[in-house]
C-alpha cells in the first residue's frame, strides 16, 4: 500500500482502541464521537487491507496481524515523542543571565535557580552576591537581569514579584528561654548585645525602627552577614540574636532556642525584581516564573 495514505490521527484512534478494547472507551479518552473513532477505525483497515480487530457484541479485540501492528505503532509514537524532546531541549534558552541576590537567603533560593538551570543547560547565568540597595542600583544600570531579595522603595521603572514572606525571631541559648516576648523581655536579651544583620540591609532597618518603638537600645551591636552566622554566635554565647525566622528554621540548631516576635516586628518579603522593558525577555520571563512557581508565598 502507498505510505502516503496513512494518517497519524487514524494510527492514534486505532493506539486508543487497542488500550481500551471498546470503541466507546476509546472515544471518551480522544474527545471524539464514536462514529467518527468507527470511521478512522475500518479506513485504517481499508488502506492496510486487513482487519486489525475482531468485533464482539461489547468489545473488541486484537487480530494477530492488530497486535503485530500495535506493536510498531507504539515504537512510532515513542519515537516521535523523543524526536519532539530533542527538538525541545535545542531550543531551550540560552545567552547570559546576569542575577544578584543577598547572601542571607542564598540558600532558600539555591535550590529554585538549580531547577532553573537544569531546564535550560544552554544557558548561563552569572550569579553575584550583592546587598539591596547595590543591586538595585545595577539593576537600573543594567548590570543585572534580575535581583532576588528583600527591598525597599523602588523605582516605577521596576516590578517586583513576591516570593516568599517571613517573620522575624528571637535567637538566645537554649538554657536561657524567654517568656512571651513582651518590651521586658526584649530588653533583658539585647541590652547588653544584640547580634544582628549589617545597618545597611533593609531587615536591619525595620529592626531597628521596632526596637527605637520598644525602646530597646542595646549596649553593643555585632554585626554579621547572614543569620546562620548570627546564630553562631548565639550557640557559643556571643548574645541575643533577631534573625529571620526562615533561616532559623533552615539552621535547625538544637543549642538555640527561637521565638516568634510576632506580627509587630511585621513581615520580610523576598521578592525577584526586574526592569519592566525586560519583561519580553524570554530567560527573564522563564526565571520569574520558576521561581514563582517554586517558592509560593507563605
């Protein structure tokens, strides 16, 4: 028979029969009518000049030449599904992708830029460390592509997508736990030290603006990078820490104990910032929506 007559939709209506065993299975999984599956059915069997199944009263079944034949049909569809993938993978996106992030919560979003990454291994992204206020500044530059973390105010030329949002903690020892964290408390922790993040970060700053309104003014300030380095401290006695809970809770330290400040020390929302004219680009496009994907705001 001429190659040319064979239809793929009539190959998939005979694929589906063949599973279900019934013409009217087979139509519900297509979306189609049972005459028109019928049809497809007994045109195959015309163009191939032979009966692919044998037609009982609720069923039907699989002549020896329609098994022979499902075989090979299986191996056609499974090669065409590869050759799609392979198709797929070489149009996957590629160039440079230049994206800042903070250092505290590096780590959350590790895990969401790998995923990125292995969807698209053509594509190369160079990844800097840099604070809020310096990345939004090269943002606006065009240094950078995007910008993951926590910000400010920002400019109208900039959209922001929210990640994820976190609450901020109480960090002390594990023998020294605290009572609901009414002003006192607060004031017996940090006093005399408080370990927390540098002045510079925007965390920093609604820390400072709760503690001026509790009126805690500790004595001694240590600054640190990140809060798993604040929590350090903590376990070897260095002081009180106020760090994200989020990052509390990736540190898992059994020496420190940590307690929700609640919502008066308000909320950190980590978002993915980009340039609004950027919104076309494809690697942008497909970052922002992985990671808003991934990292559903809690």
């Amino acid at each position: 028979m001429d190659i040319e007559r064979i239809d793929l939709k009539r190959l998939r209506a005979f694929q589906a029969v063949a599973k279900c065993g019934s013409i009217g299975g087979a139509a519900r999984i297509l979306g189609q009518t049972v005459p028109a599956v019928s049809i497809k059915i007994k045109t195959l069997e015309r163009d191939l000049n032979c009966s692919l199944f044998e037609r009982l009263a609720n069923k039907v079944l699989l002549t020896c030449q329609g098994a022979k034949f499902l075989v090979d049909v299986e191996d056609v569809f499974q090669r065409m599904k590869l050759a799609v993938s392979a198709l797929s993978e070489e149009h996957s996106l590629s160039g440079r992708l230049n994206v800042a992030i903070g250092s505290d919560h590096g780590w959350f979003f590790a895990p969401l830029l790998s995923r990125f990454l292995r969807k698209n291994p053509t594509l190369n992204m160079n990844l800097r460390v840099h604070v809020a206020a310096d990345a939004v500044k090269g943002l606006m530059r065009g240094d950078y592509d995007a910008i993951v973390g926590h910000f400010g105010h920002l400019p109208s030329s900039l959209r922001k997508v929210d990640l994820a949002t976190t609450g901020l903690s109480l960090v002390t020892q594990r023998g020294d736990l605290p009572s609901p964290c009414a002003p006192i408390e607060l004031s017996r922790f940090i006093d005399s030290r408080l370990i927390t993040l540098p002045r510079h970060a925007e965390t920093r700053k609604l820390i400072d603006k709760q503690l001026s309104a509790y009126r805690c003014i500790p004595a001694n300030i240590i600054e640190v990078a990140n809060c798993q380095t604040a929590i350090t401290f903590v376990e070897e006695g260095g002081g009180a820490a106020i760090a994200h809970s989020l990052c509390v809770l990736h540190c898992k330290s059994e020496r420190v104990h940590a307690t929700d400040l609640g919502p008066a020390f308000g909320k950190i929302t980590f978002a993915i910032v980009h340039r609004y004219d950027d919104s076309g680009s494809p690697a942008v496009r497909a970052l922002v929506h992985e990671m808003l994907a991934s990292a559903p705001l809690s």
